[in-house]
C-alpha cells in the first residue's frame, strides 16, 4: 500500500543541523573568528558588501561565515538583513576628491597632480603559489613607508573638463529613487542603472563589460583614473544646522574617458562611464563603468547596435545575483503538478500522432 | 522571533503592499508594480506570495500552506512555519477551516468559501513573456488590449499539434479585459479561478501583485472551434476513488509500476476519513 | 498624551492595521458588502472608519488631499503627526477625503495611465448615512446583485466607462465601511 511522503518538517531540522556540522569542519582545526575573515579575506568581505549593498565589515564576515564560503549565499543574508533595518535619513553625497587614496592610477596620463599611486594590488605580482604562506605564523615584512597623498586629489576628468574635451555632468540636486524601495520600471534613469550595477554580481557586470570590448556595443574605453580609499560619510542634521561626519567606508571609484565622434546631438567629444563600488573591489568598478557607458547609448544619440549591454531591460532584469540565483533554484522545488500536466500532455500528443501514422500506413 | 514585527514585514512596507493589493483588486488582473523586499527565504521560493499574505495576515487568522496540493511538501512546512514563528497563527491543513491559504500550483479540490482568501505563489506573471521578453512591449500590450501575438501562439499550436499545447499556466482573460498567468497550476484548475473567495497573486522577483475579486468573470483563452478543455489523467484516485480531483503520478517500484493519488492531500484524506 | 491631535491613533499599531486593511480589502473585493471599522478617534468631523483607512494606508510616500468639509487644523496635524503624509492639492492626490459636495467635481482626481492604472486615487467619501440599499451594483466582486446607498449615481457610470482607468472609492459613516472600485457598474 502506497503512503504519501510525511515528516518534511523532521526532514528540514535534521538537514539544518547537518548543516551546522559541515560549516565547523572538522573540530580539530581550530575555529575562525569574525576578526580573521574581515581581515584577512577583505576581497570577499568587501563583495558582499557591495552586492548585498551594506557597509558592515563584521556583518559581511558573519555573513560568509555562516554561507560556508559561499559568497552570494553571503549577500544574500546581508540583504535579507539590510530589509529590516530602520532609515533614520540619507548621507550627503560622498565626496571622492577628498578621499584618502590607496591607490589612484591613470591609464590616460603618464603623470598627473598628485601622482600614481599603485598601492595594494595583484597587478604584478607574478601568479605563483606562495608556498611560504602555507606556513602559518609568518608576518609579513613591513612595507615601506612614504608621505600621505594630499587630501584632496583631483580627478583626471577634472583636466579633460577644463578644455571642453568631455561631456560635462550636471549636478543633480533631486534626491535619486531607491531600487530597494520603488518597483523597477523602464526607461530606468541614469542613478537607477548605477545602483543596479553597484549591487550586481561581480561576474554578470564583468562578463557585460567585456561583451562591449569584444565588439557587442564596443564604446572605446579608457581608464581615466581608478581610485580606492577611504571617504568620510557626513549626514545633515536639520536640528543642528550642519552636517556631522558619520564614519568612513572605502571605495572604489572608477571613471573611464571613452571615445566619441558626436552623433545629431552632440558635438564630438570624450564622454564617461563611471563605476563605484563598496571596498577594494577594482575589476567590479572598471567593469560597472563600460557597462554604465553602454547603456548610455540613447541619451548620447548613438546607435542601438543590438548588443546585449546597451539593453536596460536586459542588464537590470538579470543582474541581481540573489534573484538570479533563488529562481535558478527554485526549480529544484517540486513542480510534479504541472510535469503530471505536460505528461498527459505529451502521451496525448504522441498517442495522436502514432494513430495517424498508422491510418496513413493503412491508407 | 519577536525582535521582528507582526508577520515579519514592518509596517510602512505592509502599507505598500497594501495599497498595491487594493489597486489589483479594483483592476482584476492587472499586475500592479510594488516594492518587493527581501525575505528571508529565496526568491522563486514564496517570497511574492509570503508577502502577501504577511500584508493580508491578522492574528485570528487560520493558515494553511500547500505546494504541489500538499500541505507536507518541504517549502509548505518551511513557509507554514515562518508564520507560525512571525505571526504567532494558528494553522491547519483543513481547506475548509482555513481563513487564508497560500498555494504554490494548486487550487484546492473543496470549493472555497466567501470567508477565504487565496494567496498564490507566482514565478513569471507577465502571461506575454515567453513571447515578448521585454517589460515594455508587454506593458504596451496589455494597455492596448492587444493581445493578438498570445492568439497567434496558440493558434499555431492547433495547427502543430492539434491542440493548444499548454497544459499549465493556462493564460485566461479577467473582466473581459486582462489576459492573467493563472500561476503555473495545472489547467485542470483554470474553471476553480471562478470562486466566492478572493484570490491574490504575489510575484515577489518580479515585484507585481494582482487579484481575481470573488465572482469575477475568468475565462480561459481558447477557440470556438477548439474550446478549452481541463482535462486530466483519466484514473480515479487509488486511495480515496476521486474521479473528481487532479492526480499525481507515483511510481511505485523498480519496474515503473505507477499509481495514481490525489494531489490534493487533504481533500484525499478527508474522503477517506468520511468513507472509514 | 493629551494633545488631542496625538490621541486616536491605533492602540497595536501592527494589529489594529491588520485588522483595518482586512476589512478594506474585504470592502473593496466585495461592493455592496458593509465592514466595521472602529479602531481609530480622529478629531472631527472625520469619522472612525475614515480614520482608520488614513492610518492603514497613509504614511510620507501618499500625497493626501483634504477636501474643504475635512481640512481642518486638528484633522491635518492628526493626520500629519500619525502618518506624515503630504497634504495636497486634488490633481496631485493619491488618497483624497472629504464629503460627495466637497470632493466633487470627482474628474479632477488621478485615474492612472494606459500602461499604469494603478496610479489613480483613492477617494474616502464621510457619508451621512451608508446602507445596502439604493443604487444598484453589478460586477467583480459581486454575486449578481448588491446595493449600496450612493452619493450619486452619473460620476460612477462615467468612471467605469474609462475601465481600466478611474478612481476608486471608501464610503464611510461613523464606524462603518463600504468600497466601490472603479470596475462597478452601477445602475440607478
């Protein structure tokens, strides 16, 4: 005799605390700490921040902790927080020419005021395997010192703009729409498109930048300047009368100078793409600004050659990695109702098609 | 838990989606854009239908969960047990007892009452996007009542096949007005939209809400010549001798030996107790 | 607490809600059909059900409009300090309250776009009496037949005849409640 399937409910609680057996690992390696994580895998630490849109540096630690690794499970625990959190206001607009820079490079420039900076990067470090890091107890030595970059670096953009040779951008005053609080809906505006990219996975945003390089909606970018470091956060308090400095986050802000021959509308010129992103987080930053760039392509009277990046609808739709990744999954949830449907459905339809085949072969 | 607020969401969100489900009520079977959050449980997983009935949940409410037509399916007990700990309801697997219950892929066999509310879990609500991808030549679509290219598909169905080859998510056409994704229920439930209960579709991914009023006019897209036909495996079930409910296909041994159940467990269940 | 524009707000800010969003709903899946809602004591002359509606569905994102019968300086600092929506002017209303007369002319209010119906108002209507009879009622939400004492009967025929477009509306008396979307049709 046939019973139905019961005991889901015992079913979820034994997994759940399988699960919490394979995230320690084996007892006798020693524990990680929320500390290790956030300062030593900062990389991870600083993409779920990014794309879970929430600067806490212990919280995206927990958040990887807990997800075993797994950096999108990370954001998604950072967001599903981050929903219920109170808003006491907004910050004022971070000011990222005063930022104290790490690192601020220029593809465009072989000097500029204030230098370049290569500070903490994999750029030429050659791909070894560093055997010695294998080996735990080590510091490293220190690294040389010099004096701070001045407080404020300007951008290279700044040069470009001085000489008309860029499209200047206005000022926005307008309090921009929130993504996390407004349904999308199309056409998206330009502070909608950023904030989608901002927060989009890191591979999606990539693999759509470099779909613009090969030639799909290609738009001639050049690294005008990348900088990473930190910027205060300020927030006006309208019982005080002026704004109080909230605390600092790092960023990373990319601004690419790209070519352009004028269109109807504009004359010839460069024109930007711009990309910031939460922590040290550079192929996330270069890559949102071709994208931003691309889609960018109606306002500056250029043509739709169809690629996939200049589609808003496209890139916003799919870009969300913790939607992406819930309806990819979902389909491992029953769905025998509707196959049962398509089954008959298909018997049906082969029953058809074999009774006409054998009235042709009579006929 | 109590360190979170009623049903979970706070409550300018359950305002929003409050106003959003009034607006779909008062235009059935447009899909009303809202500001869907991030729950707690996967997108594609509930979270369209979870939000739902946390806006619609009041602490007398009884709240039975299905998916599949199964209240014990892993994602039902999951999402039962949410408003359980959030919301501090009662529950029941009784169709007939509940005062709201949220259903992924099913319409409960026992005809609902004025008392109830539906809510459903819904993935893809736009009924155009397997044909039209994008959000604005679908929104075009709808406002212009154009709905020639839904037509054109299953038009070409019959002639491929025979028959509209659609057998889940059968679209229908609200007031004489809206074409609506049903959600993926089988069409065997497409007549069931015509109910005495409310019913409200959430789709959190895509963040759209929309309502079929009680009484509402729900008529499955189909051709004179070629009408719509709810049809299903043609067994009574072998548990309770339903010839009447949506059955599920159960292979029951190596050699693919196969029985057919009620998908409906409760409904199945209840047979049986009456018949005992 | 004693200013009385701070009093009269719901007692279980996440219950009371619940409870006042069920019955609008129900009112407004069901025309014809009369909820309770007793939840709220706003300051004159808006009533309890009204009241109740403006905190369930208020708050700084839904402009507000007061028709001259409600826009008095306790009614606005309640409605401001509950739910700070914005007060303002019809055309730029999502929410607008006040007696028939005083709303009227009703074509001043949003009734959405082609593309987004849902972008209409909602009108609260104080009625002096409210009851399941007078106008007829037909359509979603009604099983066959209902009535419903209406202020009118022309505006509401002009309102379904630009379906899906239109306002829809609450009719409140005292502690009661009915609800008439856009989709009725109503007959004399």
């Amino acid at each position: 005799m046939y019973v139905a399937v019961k005991g889901g409910e015992r079913a979820i609680d034994n997994a759940h605390a399988w699960l919490a057996e394979e995230r320690r690992g084996d007892l006798g390696v020693a524990e990680m700490s929320i500390a290790q994580i956030r300062e030593q895998l900062a990389l991870a630490v600083a993409r779920v921040m990014a794309e879970g849109s929430l600067y806490d540096p212990d919280l995206a630690a927990l958040a990887i902790k807990q997800a075993r690794g797994d950096l999108i499970e990370a954001v998604f625990l950072i967001r599903a927080y981050r929903t219920t959190l109170p808003r006491f206001g907004a910050s004022l607009p971070v000011e990222t020419d005063k930022m104290a820079c790490d690192r601020r490079i220029s593809a465009t420039f072989k000097d500029l005021p204030g230098g370049q900076i290569l500070g903490p990067t994999f750029d030429y470090t050659h791909r070894l395997l560093d055997f010695a890091l294998a080996a735990e107890g080590l510091a490293p030595a220190p690294a040389p010192q010099a004096a701070a970059a001045p407080d404020r670096l300007p951008h290279v953009t700044d040069f470009l703009a001085r000489e008309d040779l860029i499209q200047p951008e206005a000022d926005g005053s307008a309090t921009p729409r929130d993504l996390t609080r407004e349904p999308l809906d199309f056409p998206a505006d330009r502070p909608l498109r950023l904030q989608a990219l901002t927060r989009g996975d890191e591979g999606f945003v990539l693999s759509m930048a470099y779909s613009t390089q090969r030639g799909y909606g290609r738009n001639h970018p050049f690294v005008g300047e990348l900088r990473i470091g930190r910027v205060d956060v300020e927030m006006d308090i309208p019982e005080l009368g002026f704004a109080i400095e909230l605390g600092e986050v790092v960023l990373t802000e990319c601004e690419t100078v790209n070519q352009f021959m004028g269109s109807k509308t504009e004359p010839p010129q460069f024109t930007r793409g711009y990309g910031l992103v939460f922590g040290q987080s550079e192929r996330k930053a270069i890559s949102m600004a071709l994208v931003d760039r691309a889609m960018r392509w109606e306002e500056l009277g250029e043509d739709n050659v169809g690629a996939p990046a200049q589609d808003q609808e496209f890139v916003l739709y799919h870009s969300d990695n913790v939607q992406a990744t819930g309806f990819l999954e979902h389909i491992k949830l029953p769905h025998y109702v509707d196959f049962q449907s398509e089954l008959e459905l298909i018997r049906r339809l082969r029953a058809e098609a074999a009774a006409s085949q054998t009235q042709e072969a009579a006929e | 838990m109590n360190a979170y607020n009623f049903a979970y969401l706070d409550e300018q969100t359950k305002r929003m989606i409050r106003r959003a489900i009034l607006k779909g009520v008062a235009v059935p079977g447009y899909q009303v854009p809202f500001a869907s959050r991030e729950m707690p449980m996967p997108y594609g997983w509930g979270t369209g239908g979870v939000q739902v009935t946390a806006a619609c949940l009041v602490p007398e409410d009884r709240l039975k969960v299905i998916d599949q037509g199964a209240d014990d399916t892993t994602n039902a007990v999951s999402i039962r047990k949410f408003f359980q700990k959030t919301a501090q309801v009662a529950v029941t697997e009784k169709t007939g007892e509940a005062t709201i219950i949220q259903t992924r892929h099913r319409i409960p066999e026992q005809a609902m009452t004025e008392d109830q509310i539906l809510v459903y879990q819904v993935p893809i609500p736009e009924p155009l996007r397997f044909l039209e991808p994008s959000e604005v030549e679908t929104r075009k679509m709808h406002a212009l009542e154009d709905y020639g290219l839904m037509h054109v598909k299953l038009y070409e169905d019959i002639a491929r096949h025979g028959e509209i080859a659609t057998a889940y998510a059968y679209p229908v056409k609200v007031e004489g007005r809206y074409v609506m994704d049903p959600s993926p229920i089988p069409k065997f439930d497409n007549p069931k939209l015509e109910s005495s209960a409310l019913q409200l579709f959430g789709a959190g991914r895509e963040q759209r809400i929309y309502a079929v009023p009680p009484y509402t006019r729900v008529v499955s897209l189909d051709f004179e010549d070629h009408p719509f036909d709810p049809s299903k495996a043609p067994h009574p079930c072998a548990l309770c001798g339903a010839e009447d409910s949506y059955l599920d296909e159960v292979i029951t041994d190596d050699a693919g030996s196969r029985m057919f159940v009620c998908s409906d467990t409760d409904y199945c269940a209840s047979r049986r107790e009456d018949a005992a | 607490m004693t200013t009385p524009q701070l009093d009269g707000g719901f007692a279980n800010l996440s219950h009371d809600a619940a409870h006042a969003f069920r019955a609008a709903l129900q009112a407004m899946a069901r025309p014809g059909r009369i909820e309770m809602l007793a939840l709220a004591r706003p300051p004159a002359p808006c009533s309890q059900a009204a009241g109740a509606l403006i905190l369930t569905l208020c708050d700084s994102t839904t402009p507000l409009y007061l028709a001259p019968s409600h826009d008095q300086p306790g009614l606005r600092e309640w409605i401001t300090f509950h739910t700070s929506a914005p007060i303002v002017r019809p055309e730029a209303a999502m929410f607008a309250l006040g007696t028939w007369d005083a709303l009227s002319p009703v074509d001043r209010f949003a009734i959405g776009t082609s593309a987004y119906p849902d972008r209409a108002a909602t009108l609260i209507v104080e009625m002096t009496s409210l009851a399941t009879k007078g106008a007829s009622l037909r359509g979603p939400g009604i099983k066959d037949r209902a009535q419903l004492s209406l202020p009118e009967i022309a505006a509401f025929q002009d309102n379904r005849r630009r379906f899906p477009l239109g306002f829809d509306c609450y009719f409140t008396c005292g502690d009661r409640l009915a609800g008439l979307p856009r989709g009725a049709i109503v007959e004399g």
